[in-house]
C-alpha cells in the first residue's frame, strides 16, 4: 500500500481546522467572567442604598390603588412588572435608581437623556432608541404608580417546578438590572459564536477525512473498475441550477422581493426622517445648544409664541459674533449677508404638508413640550437632521398617550369632570378633547 499524502487542499483544511480551533477556545476562554472584578455597573451608583418613597415601600393600600388605576391608564401599554413588553420590566426599579432620577425620567425621558445621564442613555440605546412619552403626573402620582409595582413584583413569576410566586421576585429574575440584560446578551453572542464555529470545525474535520480515506483508496490495487468509478464520481452542480423546482423558486423568491421592496418604498413616500442637508453656513447646535447652553428662545424667537418656529435673523448671530470669532470663514458669510442685505439661504428641514396645520405655540407654550420630543436630542447634533418622521400616525400616536395638563384652567373642567364619570381614571389626554379628529389638523 501507497503511503498516504496529504494534497496541498488537504492541507489547507488542516491550517484552517487548528485555526478555527484556537479561536474556538480563545471564545470559550473569554466568556468566564471573574467576580472579584466585576465592579459597578454601568449607570449604577457604587454602594448607594436606593432611595425609595414612603407609598412605595410602606404598601399604603390607597396608594396601591391609585397606582394600579395611573399605571393601567399610562404605562400597561408598554411596560409590565414582571416582564419585558416594548419596555423593560418594572420589577425592582426601586433597587436600581433612587425616586430622585425616577421621577424625572417619567416626566421627560426624553430631556433627561439629552441631558447625557449614562443610565438614561444606556436604557435609551437598548431599547432600539423608542422615545418614552412625556408624562404630566405629579410626584405623588408618579409615587402610587411604584408603589404599585413594587406590590406586584414576583407576582406571576413562573419558578423552575412550574409553581408560581406571590411575594417578592427572585434576585436573578424581576430585580435583574439593565446591565445584568445587556450581559447577558453579550453572553449569548459569545455562545452563538462558538457554536458556529464549532461547526465549522467539524465540517472541515469532515472533508479532511474524506480526502485522506480517498487517497487511502487510491493507494489499494485490488478495487476494480466499479468502486474506482464509485470512488472517483463528482457531483453535477448543474443538475441544481437547470432543475426546473429550483428555477421556480428562485423566480418566485425574486418576485417577492421586488414586491416587497416597491410597498416599502411606496410606503415611504414623502417620509424625510434621517433628512440631513448640507448648510450654507457650518452652524454647530452641538457647540452653541449643547456646549455653550444657549437657550432655544434666544435664537429661534417665536418658539413660544408663534405657530411657526422661526429661523434666527442674522443680527441676532451679530449680537456675539460682533465680537467672537470674528475671523471665522463661516462668520464672515454673516457679514457677507449683512453687507449685501441679502437672507441667509438655510435649507429647511422640517417640512410638514400643506394640507396639514400645526401650531408650534400650541405645543411648547401650552403643552410644555420640550424641544427634544420631538427634535431629538438637537444639542448634541453638528449639523441637523429630521429626527422624528412627523407621520400622521406618529402625531396621533402621541395624542393618545400624552396627559392633557387641565390644572387651572377652568375651560376643561366640565369636560373633566364628563370624561372621569365615563372613564373612571383613564388620564384625560389630548384625544379626549378631540385631539384625533380629523378637522383638528386638516380643515
């Protein structure tokens, strides 16, 4: 018999086969974590005692019961306690942030992410970046509504004999913080990796061992011309590519696809979200909102007043560059503009259709709605884009969800008063005055 050689294929599969190899166990090596060096979570505060408000722990059965009513009427529709729904579970908040960053996360997560908090921007991040609502509650509100969930905590919760609880969740289920969820992901990423390569691993294996049997039987000159023939058949690919199913289904997988991309793109007709044109002046809303603290109203004016927001005039960019940064190429064009009594060509972003009608004072001065709701978080931004699609469907989305601020103004009290007898506690919102009809914004 022939000694056995390896072919130079063969021999590329044995390289890549000690290769995956190694990799394979750098993974595995690499998902074994060392507690001793763990420390504090990002977002989470080095050895705090979370801070938790009387009703919330005291189990105050009125509280208890406010709270189911605000937290069915407000939150149910994306959050639950025991279990992530579009939002993470509230089971344990209590353990993870104090009440003094809770209650302003409730009434403008939106700022407070703005704001660069790393605990609000890590849970804005790991939920796919969906803005969480503006809630106009008070702080005792806000406090019944944990002091509700803080009851239901464990309550619902399957545990490993199929029983369920009734008391307080188990420490690595409802009170896993966001980061303990976020490594847990990264964990199973590491997994999923490994496997993969594991699998490629043993079909190199494979295909190794089948070429080294075949120069075995190469080597052997008592097989006769039937198992030479057997030995030596290759595969048709052809047969694949010319069979009349497979064709079928290739044509049918493309038509569907096509299909697919013309409703998406039909769908996304007139929708600018992501919109980010090229100024004519390189203005930073990063450097003068965000760095310097400039107050929206200082430039844009009629923010709070007007149904448009309007765009600064250049005399207001003179009132500081008069003296600042005079010998910037882009203030210079300001001059330029002044000297030539000619506007500044800026190029709109947020467009809304003419068949629609919105009023800017409406929703700031009135509202209390803050710039970042729906602008995103325009401080951080260099050059602007259009961060919200400002769909129909995304205004009205907004008009369920949002509380209508009715404290003070007689105006709403009968409507108030109609809409808690036939409602019970459902919060009054802008739909309830009317805020989804269609003559509100198209007349």
């Amino acid at each position: 018999m022939d000694s056995i050689r390896l072919r130079p294929f063969s021999r590329l599969f044995l390289a890549l086969f000690l290769f995956f190899v190694s990799v394979g166990s750098s993974f595995a090596q690499g998902t074994a974590a060392d507690p001793s060096k763990a420390g504090v979570a990002p977002g989470a505060t080095a050895a705090a005692a979370p801070a938790a408000a009387a009703g919330a722990t005291t189990g105050d059965p009125a509280a208890i019961a406010a709270g189911d009513a605000l937290f069915k009427g407000n939150c149910a529709q994306c959050h639950a306690v025991n279990e992530v729904v579009v939002g993470p579970a509230l089971a344990g908040i209590t353990k993870r942030r104090p009440m003094s960053w809770i209650i302003p996360w409730i009434k403008n997560s939106s700022k407070l992410v703005a704001s660069g908090d790393e605990y609000a921007v890590k849970i804005f991040n790991q939920y796919q970046k969906q803005q969480m609502p503006s809630f106009q509650l008070s702080d005792a509100e806000i406090t019944s509504i944990i002091a509700y969930t803080t009851s239901q905590e464990g309550v619902g919760v399957k545990v490993a004999d199929g029983a369920k609880t009734d008391g307080a969740a188990t420490a690595d289920g409802a009170t896993a913080s966001a980061g303990d969820e976020v490594d847990g992901g990264k964990a199973m990423n590491i997994l999923l990796i490994v496997l993969v390569v594991v699998l490629i691993v043993l079909v190199v294996t494979l295909v190794i061992i089948a070429n080294i049997m075949k120069d075995v039987l190469r080597g052997r000159k008592d097989l006769d011309g039937r198992d030479r023939e057997v030995m030596e058949q290759r595969f048709d690919f052809s047969k694949i590519y010319k069979s009349t199913a497979v064709r079928a289904i290739v044509g049918v997988v493309f038509v569907l696809a096509v299909l697919y991309e013309t409703i998406q793109g039909a769908m996304g007709v007139g929708l600018q979200q992501g919109y980010q044109p090229t100024q004519p002046i390189a203005f930073s809303h990063k450097l003068h909102a965000g760095e310097n603290q400039i107050n929206c109203a200082y430039c844009h004016t009629s923010v709070y007043k007007s149904k448009s927001a309007n765009i600064p005039s250049p005399n207001i960019c003179m009132n500081c560059h008069s003296q600042i940064k005079t010998e910037s190429p882009e203030i210079k064009k300001i001059y330029r503009a002044i000297e030539r009594k000619q506007p500044i060509q800026w190029v709109r972003i947020h467009n809304l259709p003419d068949l629609a009608y919105f009023n800017h004072s409406q929703h700031t001065q009135v509202g209390g709605i803050e710039c970042q709701t729906c602008h995103g978080p325009i401080q951080n931004m260099e050059v602007v884009y259009q961060y919200s699609p400002l769909t129909m469907g995304w205004c009205i989305n907004c008009h369920r969800e949002t509380p209508l601020n009715t404290k003070g103004n007689g105006y709403y009290d009968n409507l108030v008063k109609l809409h808690d007898t036939e409602n019970g506690a459902v919060p009054f919102t802008v739909s309830s005055n009317g805020g989804t009809e269609c003559s509100k914004c198209h007349y």
